[in-house]
C-alpha cells in the first residue's frame, strides 16, 4: 500500500520535470554537425612511459611525451566538453627531432615515440565506441629534411629542383621547397601512386575517418582531383578538410572543384581574434566575412572555424598582449565560434587558456589542471551546439551591431536561437522588435538563466564581457495543470495519512 501511493506521489513530479522540447525530425548527421578537438599528438597527454626515450618536457624543440595511449585515456575527457571528432597531428614515423609530425621518414609506420599501429587501431575503435570520428594529418607536399629517397639515384626524379619559394607565384608555391623541405613531385605518377595508396592504407588498416590535408595550395590542384577521387572511394562518408593557407576567400575556393570537402577559415580566424581579443569592438567585419563566404563557397558551413592552431599565436597571448584577462576573451570568441556556422575547432589547452607565442612556443605541453567553471563554460557550449540543430544548420543574421554588443539569429525550420555577446566594458540593453523575432512568445536563455517575455518586443539585458544563447518559444504562462497536480499530490498524501491511521486503529483493536 505504501510504496503504491509514494509511486503516486512521484508520478506529477516526474512529469513536470519532463520539459517539451521542440526537436527537429531526425536526420542523417554530416560533418557540419560535428566539432573538433585538434591535439598535437606530443604535446598532449603522456600516456605510456615505456616509449619516453630522448623526451625532455623542458625543450620546446624536442620530444615532450604525449602519446596515443595518453589521447585514449583522455577521449571521455575530451567528449564531455561536447566535441564529436578529434584530429591528429600527423602520427607517421618522423625523422629526429620531428615531434609535431610533419618531417615525415617512413610513410607505413607510426612514431615509435607515439605509441604502434595496434595503438593507432585501438584509438580510432575507443573514439568510434563514443561515437567520435577520427581525422589524421595527412602531408603530401614533402618528406623530412633527410628523407632516405634523397640518396636513392632511382628516385632523383620524386623530387623538384631545390630553390625556394618565390612570392605567391603559383608554380613556385607549388614547386618550391617550404621552409627548405624536400619538395615531392607528385606530377610523376610513381610519386602520385605512392601517395595515393598510402593514403589508402592507413584508412584501410586505421578505419579513421578524415584526413587534414596539409600544405594544399603547395601542391597542384590535378593531384587532389585525382586523391580526393580514390580515398573517398574507400570509405563512406570519408572526410577531407584542406588547408590552404591563404586569407583570400575566393583564392581558397578554387579548391573546391578538387573534391576536398572542406577547408580551414583562415580569413574568419584573422577577425574573431580582431573582434574578441579586446573589449568594445564591432563583430561587423566578422560577420561580414560570414556573407563573403556564403558567395563564394558551395557549402560554407562545411569550413573550419577555429581561434588559433599550432601555426599561429594563440588567441590568449594575443588578449594579453591587449592587456586584457584571457578567459574573459575566449567566454566571448568561443561563444562566437559555437554559435556561427561552420565546424568548430578547439586546439587543446584553450580550454585552460593555454599562452603561446610563435612557433614552437604555441606548442606547450598541455596541463589538466583546469578552471572548473571555464570548463563547464566551454562543455555548455558544446551541449547546446550538439542540442540544437539551428546552431549547426540555420540560417545566420545580424540583428544588432553597436561598438562591440552583437545580436545574432539562426533559423532552422521551426527552431530560431538568439546569441547576445556584450564585447564592452559596460552593461548593454537592446530592444529586438516584432519585425526581427515573432511577437507573443518569450526567449529562454539557455547559457545563462534569463526569461525575456514579449513586451511589445524584447528587451535583452547582457552584463559587461557576458554572452547569453536564447531559444524563442512559446510562453509558459501560469501552469494550471501542475496546480492541478499539486493539489491531487495533497489530496493523495491526505489520503494515504487518514488510510495508515484507520489501518492502526484496527490493528489495535
């Protein structure tokens, strides 16, 4: 009888926790529903001591230990701020000195200071269990500096002649040798065959899901059309995301036609550290680069957006050197690259606000010794990317624009998100009209606890460096049904006390 009328008892409680959500139909996820985390493999997490031999933590230039295993022991680390897929810096054999993985020696081994290919293996089956994708570095403009083929008389034709790369003629960006490696000549077939089925091979033995291409514009546009063709045609779905190194839209896109998916946003990277990197700066500029990149690319949602890579500045030396506090900045630019189209990427450590300077000090070995409510920040963020299909595929506009406080909208069928970011010094009020969002209906705020109700518009408050993502939903009102339910609970509880007494008075007598 008891533990009947607890069950009772729970059932109005249990129901009006049950909030309604307006979910999207379901449909087949693609990579513009995804977002990476990008690790260097060596500077992330030290998972197996066993193969740290000439590592110094100290040298910036060497060996620092992180390893495969050390990425394994951290997946449901990395999953819990929100991320969907990883990638890795090239993770083949290197020649001395080469810890970031681009100096390549052997092109069917895995660094032994990494970990093996049953190492590798077991990384892509314990992401894929997570449901994340793997994507892996992949280098085809060049070997090492001391690459064995250098003294092979039979491969004196793989390479081009050795001269540096002059200005942004073309034929020299793609024939020259960058930063003085061994430029391939993937014109000859063999060289061409070679790297194909290399490519082939580590999907085949790996089932990883992606590849980074790096140095694409080095390379000619043939040899992609011919790569893109035959990789993909090993695996499903099978993702490539090019880096052309290039702040030119339109110089990017003409990448396009080679099959690569997807491209790095080196032009969106330039304005987000402009607009958030200190305070009362418009997002004019970076949202203008969004409409560029509607014109010119066939999917723009498809591109990389990212704040900093292990090529650039990181984003929080850039907010100190503007003498700002960097957490602060990143609430702000992270909020702007979760929220605006695109794949968002992550580069570990900036989840601890990570410093660094220029190459190789934007490489420090990575420490968990983290902010608790910066994380928690960042894995908000991710939840609501991942929960709301309007920040992944709806359409992007400007609502407001003033000297630093944005107010953005995405629409994705019935689904319409509000992104407020304060980027100034003082608190900010912005009235959205009828015209704008539909009236007699509320915006919840999702990031921060706020209830904006229709008043003849809606009147956003944001605090000074704060952010707030709103849903547009109906208005919630007086719930009569809850009352009703509270008041059946008494009732029942009134019930169950009268019944319990009488029982004891039968007993009794």
């Amino acid at each position: 009888m008891c533990k009947k009328v607890i069950s009772l008892l729970l059932i109005p409680f249990l129901l009006f926790y049950v909030q309604p959500i307006l979910a999207a139909e379901k449909e087949e996820k693609n990579w513009q529903d995804e977002s990476i985390y990008f690790i260097m493999v060596d500077r992330f997490n030290n998972g197996d001591q066993k193969n740290d031999f000439n590592v110094d933590p100290e040298n910036l230039k060497a060996y620092n230990g992180g390893d495969l295993e050390g990425i394994i022991k951290r997946l449901d680390y990395i999953q819990k701020m929100g991320f969907t897929a990883i990638w890795l810096t090239p993770v083949v054999d290197n020649e001395q000195g080469g810890y970031h993985g681009y100096w390549t020696n052997d092109y069917f081994k895995v660094e032994e200071h990494f970990g093996s290919m049953k190492d590798m293996k077991r990384l892509v089956k314990e992401a894929h269990k997570r449901d994340m994708k793997v994507l892996l570095d992949f280098v085809g403009n060049h070997t090492g500096y001391k690459h064995p083929w250098l003294k092979d008389p039979a491969k004196v034709n793989w390479f081009h002649e050795n001269v540096p790369i002059l200005g942004e003629d073309q034929t020299s960006v793609e024939n020259g040798w960058l930063a003085g490696l061994p430029d391939l000549n993937v014109e000859n077939p063999e060289v061409k065959k070679f790297l194909i089925d290399n490519a082939k091979w580590w999907i085949q033995q790996t089932d990883v899901d992606g590849f980074r291409l790096d140095a694409v514009k080095h390379v000619p546009k043939a040899f992609w059309s011919d790569f893109s063709k035959e990789v993909k045609a090993v695996k499903k779905d099978f993702f490539l995301i090019g880096e052309v190194y290039n702040n030119d839209p339109t110089y990017i896109a003409e990448y396009e036609a080679t099959g690569i998916d997807a491209f790095l946003n080196f032009p969106y990277q330039k304005e987000i550290t402009a607009a958030f990197s200190k305070p009362n700066v418009s997002a004019e500029r970076l949202f203008n680069q969004w409409k560029r990149d509607e014109r010119f690319y066939q999917n723009p949602y498809l591109l990389g957006t990212y704040l900093d890579n292990h090529d650039l500045k990181r984003f929080t030396r850039v907010a100190k050197e503007n003498k700002q506090h960097p957490p602060t900045r990143l609430r702000l630019a992270l909020t702007y690259l979760f929220t605006s189209p695109g794949i968002p990427i992550m580069y570990y450590g900036t989840e601890i606000a990570l410093d660094g300077g220029e190459d190789p000090d934007n490489r420090r070995l990575m420490d968990f010794k983290t902010d608790e409510d910066f994380l928690q920040y960042i894995s908000k963020l991710g939840e609501l990317r991942n929960d709301l299909p309007a920040l992944r595929r709806g359409t992007f506009e400007m609502l407001y624009d003033e000297n630093g406080m944005s107010v953005f909208k995405r629409v994705y069928k019935e689904e319409v998100i509000i992104t407020a970011i304060n980027n100034t010094d003082k608190t900010q009020t912005v009235e959205l009209t009828h015209e704008q969002l539909e009236g007699n209906k509320e915006l919840r705020g999702l990031l921060q606890d706020d209830l904006v109700r229709d008043n003849n518009g809606y009147k956003l408050v944001i605090d000074r460096e704060q952010a707030n993502v709103y849903a547009l939903a109906e208005k919630s009102g007086l719930n009569i049904w809850f009352i009703g339910s509270i008041a059946a609970v008494i009732i029942l509880f009134i019930t169950f006390l009268f019944l319990a007494k009488r029982r004891g008075i039968k007993r009794a007598s």
